[in-house]
C-alpha cells in the first residue's frame, strides 16, 4: 500500500478530496456518531472550513488543482471532472479564487487555531480514521441493500394493491347479494306475522274454549262436595252424642273404684310407717357398706389405671395386613398419578437444553430421549417414579424416621446399630423377633414425643429433593400446585410409616426386585406384553431393573402350643414354639432394560444423540467458513480505496460474522 498514490476519493462530492479536508471530514463524523452534534460555534467553524480551500493551495499550479480533480477507468482513459472548463474561464476563475484566498488569509489562521484544538482534543479519533472510512463502507452497502429491500416490497404493495381491487369488487357484488337476501327476509318476516296472528287468534278461541268446559266441570265438582260434606256432617254430629254419653258412664266407674281405694290408702300408710322404721335400721347398714365399696372401688380404679398406663406404654399397635396393602398401593397409585400429571406431556420451550439441564442434576436420564414421541414420554414417567421412590426410601422409609433423626443422621444410625446388637446378644433365639421389635417400637413411639423444630421436617426436605432433579421439566405455573401433591404425598407416607414402625408386624422395604418373580412385578402400563428376563447368570438385578416402587414384605411372629404323648400318669406340659411368617405387603413395580420400551428409548436416545452432534458440526464448519469470508473481504476492503464487489455476493450487515 505504500506505493499508491496518497490520494482519497469521497462519494458524496464526487472528486479526490485532500489530506487536509479528510481530516476535517473524519472529524465531522465522529462528532456525530460518537458524541451527538457538536456545538454550535464548533459546527460552524468547520462547516466555514469545509467550504474554504486549503491554504497549501496558494502555492500550486491551478492547473495542477484541476488536473487532481480528474480521474481514470478501468481502461486507463481520463474521465471529464465537473470542475474541468475552457482555458478563458479558467483565468478568470483562477483570479477570481486569489482574491478569495488573499481576503480569507487572516480568517484562516484563526480557524488553524481552533482547528488544532480539535485536532488535539479528537487526536484519537484521527488515528482512528481508517476504521471511520470502513464504517462509512460498510453503511453504504448496507443503505444499497436496504433500497433494494425496498424496491421488493414496493412491488409487493403494488401487488397487494391490485388484490385489494379484486377484493372491493367482491365486497361490493357480495353487498347486492346481501341487499336482495335482506328484502327477501322482509318478505318472509311479513308472511311469519300475518301466520302468527293467525295463530294467535285461534288459541284465543280454543283458550275461550277450554275456560267454559272447565266452569261446567268445576260446578258439577262442587255440588257433589256440598252434597258430601253434609253426609259427614250428619255423621260427626251422631258419633260426638254418642261418645259423650260413653264418657259420663265412664266418670261414674271411676269415682267408685275412688272411694274402694281410698279405704286400701289408709291401710297402706300403716305398713309404710313400719316399714320407714325398718328401713333406717337398714339404712346404717347400708351407709356402712357404702363406704367399704368406696374403698375398694378407689383401690380397684387405681390399679386398673395403673394396668392401663403399663399396657399403653409396653403393648405393640395390631393393624391388619390388608391396611398395610391398601396403604402402600395407594401410595404407589399417587406416584404414578403424579408422573403421569407432570411429565408425560412437557410444556417446556426448549427440550434440549431442559435435557442438558437434568442430565448434570440426574445421570440416570442419558437414556431417557427428550422427544414428543409416545417412548419418550413413558421412559419419563418411568425415571420420574424412580426418582421420587427413591427419594421416599431415602428421606422418610428408613429406620426410626422421625423429625429428630431428620436433623441428626448419626441418631438413626447409632439407633439401628443398637436393635442390631440388642437381636444378635438375644440367648432366647425364640423371644428375639419379640423383644428386639418391643425395644424399637417403643423408641420410635418416644421420638415421636419429642419436641421438633417445624422450620425442618420430612415432607420439606423430600419436595426439595424431587424439587431439585424436576425444576427444569417443571413450568412456573405448574410448580405450586406440584409442589402440593408431593407434599400430600410425603404426608402420606410418614403417617403410614410411622403407623408401621409402631406395630408389631416388621414392615421391611426391599429396594431390590428379583428377576424369577418377573411376573409379579413387571408393570403392565410400561410393559403390556411380557418379555422372556435374560438368564440369571447373565443379569445383574442392581444396574438392569429400575424400581418404580420397592416390594414391601412384614414378619409375623406366630406362637403355637403343641402337646406331646407321654407316659400315662406322667406330667404333660405344653410345647410353645415360635416362628416367624413373612406376609407379601407390595409386590413391587419395576422395568427390565430387557424390555421393549427400554431398548426403544436408548434408539431414539442415541439417534437425538448423532443428530445433535451433526448439528455442533455443521454449526462450527458454518462459524468457520464464515470467519474465513469476512477476513478474505477485509483484506480485499483495506488493499483498495473503493470496493467494487458485486452486491449479490455480499450478507446483510446484521447478518456479518463480527470479530
């Protein structure tokens, strides 16, 4: 670039332009874009400036001036500049400049002065004048793009012109239409008044009708009413003699069996007086007696609520197992009601990112495709029963649960290492089960009475837990109402729980399903159809099965008496013998990785998986080969003064890879 002339061509006047007048022009437009409009005593200065010639052009040859104003094609020819004119024209104007020149002499040395003020001031912005011309380049191709933007949709707009005038010419046939509908309604809406005043009219006469057959029929009711109420009249008045007659002889029996008893009353009091004696000697007696009773009936209370307190303390709670079985099945009923609710149907805008979201909370969504497809949307509900089952096994079905061991874990821990030891140093291997689930009971009946901080509590830190992992699959208008079915959920639970944990039926979870009872575990909404388990030797039941619901077994202690044949005559004593039954509470719901809908989804998991990788790559090939196009045109842009590259070959501005 250091061999080309040091000359610079400006569009907007169409001539070479000094060095002196680009400066003042790359000052100009930095006010401007940068700052806002400059002053107005700075504005003026340089638009004075701007219109006076260069002093430096005192010394140069007119023609000289001239001939710079000229300038060459492609073919090397000299184009015909506008300052160009005759030799006569030419002296005269040269004069004429000279003597402009000579009267603006001391105007110009004053406007040197403030123009290197701002030359100081703005210093930065003049080294910054190649990336100003630049700017300048690229809003003139983005002004060429956008006018040809609007050359498209002003014909579009003619277009739509000549459709809105086909457009009015059928609204207007469209309201003839309408006028002759309108004046055929009149017509039909007379004929329907002249009918209904027809009608009208005939059921005046029939309403007439009617009235005149209900007065004859109303008279002939009357008259037999009048007739009837007269008969029974008669007859009231015939029963109500009589009946006074019956109660005068009735009085005169009376006062007679009166006077008969009045004679047996006198009689009566004398026995009574005997008896008032007699019954004070007994009375003594019997005040005697009453307070023997009183005592024995404190001392028999005192021990019977003695009894009472020993049996609520010591005694174990004896719900039935179908309790249990209801319990527990509603419990699982709840969870899949909730996955089905929440997850089957994502309302989220962006899949993907929601997927790359829970896979860093939760791994065990890898395999779980992010899709709208009938296969993505059971493998979610299948994670998110695991997930919140598992969260249910870890926070609220453990041993001794409560709000006390919530907040201290190293509580459950020493509790359960004390029942382990308490069975394992059991000498009496018959009273083991007994003794041992007595002593657990009773400590989770005394943490329950214990005073808790409710700012922490089960319930709470389990919807955190599920919270947590589904917060992202999860839209805001749906969270609080999530929010409360996890709780009643929760809620659910910890009562069923602490129910069991306070019987003595030993209600045990199981978090491992194994693989010959596939029949009874396997769920029928995720797998319809059975499918034959791998061999056992080959299927590892931890990393190959997710438990959607654990299975939920109780032991039982049974104690039977036998007896035994002895010697006759001899001392027969009872043989007790205890064992222990395990009762089947849940049988557990679980998915194999055997099964269909698993191997489906990891398809479509991998296939989403390769998709998005092509994505990456042909985003970063299309990054690149961007980068690429804009320095190419850079380094075109900065070797000449004026791009000439065709328009069609060039992006939108906005649209430009920036660096």
């Amino acid at each position: 670039m250091n061999g080309l002339p040091n000359h610079k061509f400006s569009i907007a006047r169409n001539r070479e332009i000094t060095g002196f007048e680009s400066t003042l022009d790359s000052v100009t437009r930095r006010l401007k874009f940068s700052k806002g409009l400059p002053k107005a005593e700075e504005y003026h200065r340089l638009k004075f400036l701007q219109e006076m010639p260069h002093p430096n052009s005192r010394n140069e040859d007119p023609s000289s001036q001239f001939s710079s104003g000229r300038k060459k094609n492609k073919n090397g020819d000299n184009l015909a500049s506008p300052y160009t004119a005759s030799e006569g024209t030419d002296n005269i104007e040269l004069h004429h400049g000279l003597g402009e020149l000579i009267r603006a002499g001391d105007l110009a040395s004053q406007a040197m002065a403030s123009v290197l003020e701002l030359y100081q001031r703005y210093a930065r912005d003049i080294r910054e004048a190649a990336d100003n011309r630049e700017n300048v380049a690229r809003l003139e191709l983005l002004c060429r793009t956008k006018d040809g933007e609007i050359e498209k949709r002003k014909h579009a707009f003619e277009v739509m012109l000549e459709r809105n005038e086909k457009d009015v010419a059928e609204v207007e046939h469209g309201k003839e239409s309408l006028a002759e509908d309108r004046k055929e309604f009149e017509h039909m809406k007379s004929n329907f008044q002249r009918s209904k005043q027809s009608e009208e009219m005939k059921a005046k006469v029939a309403e007439a009708e009617r009235s005149r057959t209900y007065d004859i029929k109303l008279k002939k009711e009357m008259a037999v009413l009048d007739k009837s109420f007269k008969e029974r009249k008669e007859n009231l008045e015939k029963t109500t003699k009589k009946r006074e007659e019956d109660d005068k002889r009735t009085i005169t029996a009376l006062e007679t069996r009166v006077t008969t008893r009045s004679v047996k009353l006198d009689d009566c009091k004398v026995q009574a007086r005997k008896q008032v004696v007699d019954m004070t000697v007994l009375q003594q007696k019997l005040q005697k007696m009453e307070k023997l009773r009183e005592l024995s009936d404190n001392e028999v209370l005192r021990v019977s609520n003695e009894l009472n307190r020993v049996k609520n303390e010591f005694k174990l709670t004896a719900n039935t197992p179908e309790s249990y079985i209801k319990g527990f099945s509603e419990i699982s009923s709840m969870i899949a009601s909730i996955s089905n609710s929440y997850f089957a149907h994502l309302k989220v805008d962006d899949l993907r990112e929601a997927q790359d979201t829970i896979l860093e909370l939760d791994p065990s969504f890898g395999s779980v495709p992010f899709s709208d497809s009938a296969e993505s949307k059971k493998l979610r509900q299948v994670h998110v029963q695991c997930v919140i089952t598992e969260r249910l096994n870890s926070v609220i079905w453990q041993p001794f649960s409560s709000e006390n061991t919530l907040q201290n874990p190293r509580l459950s821990t020493f509790l359960t290492e004390i029942a382990t030891s308490l069975a394992d140093q059991e000498q009496d291997k018959a009273n083991e089960v007994r003794r041992a689930r007595v002593w657990a009971t009773l400590t989770c009946r005394g943490l329950s009475l214990l005073e808790v901080d409710q700012k922490s509590s089960r319930v709470a830190k389990f919807v955190q837990a599920v919270l947590h992992v589904f917060r992202v699959l999860v839209i805001p208008a749906q969270r609080s109402k999530l929010e409360l079915d996890l709780s009643s959920l929760a809620e659910t639970a910890i009562s069923l729980w602490d129910e069991a944990q306070q019987d003595e039926l030993d209600i045990r979870i199981c978090d491992v399903l194994d693989v010959k009872n596939h029949d009874q575990w396997r769920s029928t909404t995720f797998e319809p159809m059975p499918i034959e388990p791998p061999a056992i030797a080959d299927c590892n039941t931890e990393h190959t099965i997710q438990i959607l619901f654990p299975r939920i077994i109780a032991k039982k202690q049974v104690v039977t008496a036998e007896r035994h044949l002895l010697v006759p005559g001899s001392f027969d004593p009872m043989q007790i013998t205890r064992r222990v039954d395990i009762i089947p509470i849940h049988p557990g719901i679980g998915l194999g990785e055997w099964s269909a809908l698993v191997k489906q989804g990891k398809v479509e998991a991998e296939k989403i998986r390769a998709d998005k990788e092509l994505e990456q790559k042909q985003l970063a090939e299309f990054i690149e080969r961007s980068k690429n196009e804009f320095y190419a045109r850079k380094s075109v842009g900065c070797s000449i003064s004026v791009p000439s590259s065709p328009l069609g070959n060039l992006k939108p501005l906005d649209t430009m890879p920036r660096e």
